[in-house]
C-alpha cells in the first residue's frame, strides 16, 4: 500500500548541467534520481535555459576559455527523458522538490559561490522555491544546494555541515530536509546513504 502512494508523488529535480565543477554534481544527482525511481516516484527534471556560468575541465576544476554549453542540454546527458525549461515548472504539479548539489549549482542557480549571503537565486528557481514552501511542500536539499534553498526563503544560506555525511537534517516545521554528501562524505555510498534517508524523508512528508 505504501508503495502505491509513494508511486502517485510527483518530484521536481533541479538540474543545471553535467558535472560538479560547472554544473550539477553527478552522482548526487544520480543517487536521487535511482532512489527516487525505487521508491515509485514520478520524476520530473527541471534546468534553467541559460548558458552554464563557465565550462571547467574535471581534473582541476580549471575554466576552459571560449567554451559554452546550455544547461538543459547538459542536464539531459543525466537523466533519460525530457530535461523542462526550470521557468516551467508549477508548484501545483508537483508534490516535493529536491535539489542536488554541486560547485556549479552554487553559481549557475544563484551566485553564493561569488558572494555567500549576500547572494541571490535566479528568479524562477527562487519563486518555484518559495511557492513550494508557501505551499506546504517539503523540499530537498543535498551538498551547496541548501544555501540555495536558504537564499530563497531566508535571504542567507542554510548550515551545510549540520550532520554526519551519510544522515539526514530534518526541519519538520518548514518541511525541509538536507544531507551534506559531497561537502563532507569521502565516497558515493556515503551519498547514495544520505541521499536514500533524504529522498524517503521527502516521500513522507509530501
């Protein structure tokens, strides 16, 4: 039976490219989408239609000049189906969000790479953000992305290392759950760890 109602969730990901130096990180976007899929949830990815903020190669992060790619078209290097346009998204479609994380994330969806709290969401991300908040409906938040997340709502960014890497922070009031994966774990069962307590979290409250 729960499976059943798990399967009848609908989950916004937000994607912003292929890679963690300039877009999203990989296999935190990966680990949510498999356990997501586990769970029965249907998935829908979302990624602004916008440049990347750099291209980097992936040995040293460094920037690779006179490069651009689109982040939509990079998201769908990572999820097998339709990548939507992030401005499309409608909290009345969707029952939970979760946002993987990434050093691009903290540049291509808000600039808290460059100016930390004093920074600011692109405006669709941060509506979507604040709607699904206003709406009761809890949000995830894995590696950088909860300063994402803090930005929309707080105007500065929420704690990033306020658990172990492989568990979860719960905030029931606001219905906002975060894992550290990256910004602490040492390897990908730490994240797939935290991510599948995330991810089941989310299920439940929305």
């Amino acid at each position: 039976m729960f499976n059943i109602l798990v399967s009848m969730k609908s989950v916004g990901v937000i994607l912003c490219g292929c890679g963690r130096f300039d877009g999203s990180e990989i296999q935190e976007a990966v680990c949510t989408l498999l356990h997501l899929a586990k769970a029965g949830a249907e998935v829908r990815c979302f990624a602004p239609d916008a440049l990347q903020w750099a291209v980097c190669e992936h040995f040293d992060g460094g920037i690779q000049a006179g490069e651009n790619r689109h982040q939509m078209e990079e998201s769908a290097r990572i999820f097998r189906g339709p990548v939507e346009e992030l401005g499309s998204a409608k909290t009345e479609e969707l029952d939970a969000l979760i946002l993987p994380g990434g050093a691009g994330a903290a540049r291509n969806l808000c600039d808290f790479a460059e100016k930390g709290d004093d920074g600011t969401v692109i405006p669709e991300l941060a509506k979507l953000i604040c709607e699904m908040h206003q709406a009761g409906k809890p949000i995830g938040a894995i590696c950088i992305a909860p300063a994402i997340v803090g930005l929309a709502l707080d105007g500065k960014s929420l704690p990033l290392e306020a658990c172990a890497a492989d568990e979860i922070q719960v905030d029931e009031n606001r219905k906002i759950v975060t894992t550290p994966a990256y910004v602490l774990a040492e390897n990908i069962a730490q994240v797939s760890t935290g991510i599948s307590k995330l991810v089941a979290e989310v299920l439940k409250m929305a």
